[in-house]
C-alpha cells in the first residue's frame, strides 16, 4: 500500500532519515497538454528550463524542501539491467550536468542527500530501502519495463544493496504506479521472449489470456523475481493504480502513442 502526500505517492517505509516518492502527472509547470503539469523528461514537449524546474519542485516535494534539483542523479535509460553505485560526485549528473551521464536504470546509494531519481510512463519503478548492520540507510531506484524486469533489474538492486552490506531481511521495495494488466496487452512473441529470459512457466504465471488476447502483469514478474532475491512479499509494497486507466494521474505511453510526459520516482538519504 502506498499512501498520497501531496501530488505523490509514498511507500510506509518512508521517513526516518531517507525519502521516498512516485509523482503523478500533477504539480508541475509544464504546459502542453502532452506533458502537463508535472514531467520529469527532457526531450520531450516541454523546453529544457521547465522541466528543469520540475525536477527542483518534485525534489523538494520529496525532501521537504532540504534539497534541490542539483542533488538529482539521472541517466539515459535503455531497459537493461545495470545498477550503478552513485555518491556526491554524482549530483547533477543528467540533470544540471547532462552531458556526462552514463546509460543505466537504476542507482543505488549509501550517502546522503544523493536523489536518485529513474523516469517512467508506464514502466514499473520500484524504490528499496535496506539498512546494515550499525543502522546505516541504503536506498536504491530502479527503472522496470519488460525487459529491465525480465532481465532481472529488481534482483540486481537487492544484490547491489546486499554487496552493500545490507541486512537482507532489513530490504524492502516498492513498486509504483504503472500500467497494469488491464491495459498491458502484448502479442505472443513477447509471451515468448519473456520465456525465453524467464522459462516457460514463468511467462504462463504472468501473462495471462482474456477475450482472445494476451495481457501481463508488472506486478507480478517484479514480486515473484524479488522474492527469487530473498525480497519477500510481504517487504514490497504495490501501487494498485494503472498508468494507463488514469489519464487525470498519470502519463502513459501506451496510452497516448508516445506523445507524453514522464513520472519520476525517487529515493534519497536525508
Ligand atoms: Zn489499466
């Protein structure tokens, strides 16, 4: 369950020295009914300075006004399954500093006031919190369409946070709002290439059949791989809202041909 504080959505394990949140469509200053109001993307419809001023209004919304745009990490997302270890070095990165930042979709962190920060529009995002031994916060983000999830981007986050020094029982994830298996309708070579990456039975759990077509399910491929990483379900937390169901909310690509805006979501150690 996530729970709505302002225009975003916020896992329980929010708080307590790191935060963490999905945005809606709603807040920002973007203008153009493709990207209104609230989009995390450049290159988009909006000019780089609005969205430039959305990322600072979504970080201080998450930060409660401690941090700025110039703390945000981004990068070029290409659905893999790299997770990169970022530190204050970082700040700025595909953000304030847009030249340098290297392909990846997910980031994991273990300072402070680094927002690591993935885009979606449809996509899965999913936010991780862990802790060692001595208390110390590990937050992580990750970027999960069908292929980041089915190559594994979940489990690599969990491992990346376990190589970390997390207590594995101290992980927990949540996974914001994307497009669900309503609207998810994919043909059968995608049913085949998810078992190709997955095995055959995992593609028939998560892939399902309904009046002739073939619809799948985010949720359901994330929680089971999580879980392969020793993340239980009963540690993730599930947004119930569809991306694609809820224009007034959401961007979603599928939805709209492409021509949209883009969520973020975020985590970062206060
Ligand atoms: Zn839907």
């Amino acid at each position: 369950m996530l729970n709505r504080k302002g225009n975003l959505w916020v896992p329980s394990f929010d708080g307590n020295g790191a935060a963490f949140g999905f945005s809606t469509r709603l807040g920002g200053v973007s203008a153009d009914p493709a990207t209104a109001e609230m989009n995390l993307a450049f290159g988009r419809e909006d000019p780089d300075g609005v969205v430039l001023s959305n990322i600072g209004i979504f970080a201080r919304a998450l930060t409660g006004g401690l941090y700025g745009a110039e703390n945000v990490v981004c990068a070029p997302q290409i659905h893999s399954a790299t997770v990169r270890y970022v530190t204050e070095a970082d700040r700025g990165s595909g953000v304030t500093d847009r030249g340098g930042a290297a392909p990846c979709d997910g980031f994991v962190t273990d300072r402070r006031g680094v927002i690591l920060t993935v885009r979606v529009a449809d996509c899965a995002p999913i936010l991780f919190r862990a802790e060692r031994e001595d208390g110390g916060i590990l937050v992580a983000a990750v970027h999960a369409g069908w292929r980041g999830t089915v190559s594994g981007i979940a489990a690599a986050a969990a491992e990346k946070l376990a190589s970390l020094g997390a207590v594995k029982k101290s992980v927990r994830a949540a996974i914001g709002p994307h497009i669900g298996p309503c609207c998810f309708e994919v043909r059968e070579d995608f049913r085949d290439a998810v078992a190709v990456e997955r095995g055959r039975a995992f593609a028939e759990r998560h892939i399902a059949s309904r009046d002739g077509s073939l619809f799948a399910d985010l949720t359901g491929m994330n929680t089971e791989i999580l879980s392969e990483a020793d993340v239980s379900p009963e540690r993730i937390e599930v947004s119930t809202e569809c991306t694609a169901c809820r224009p007034d909310l959401y961007h979603s690509h599928r939805r709209t041909g492409g021509k949209r805006g883009a969520m973020g979501a975020a985590a970062v150690i206060l």
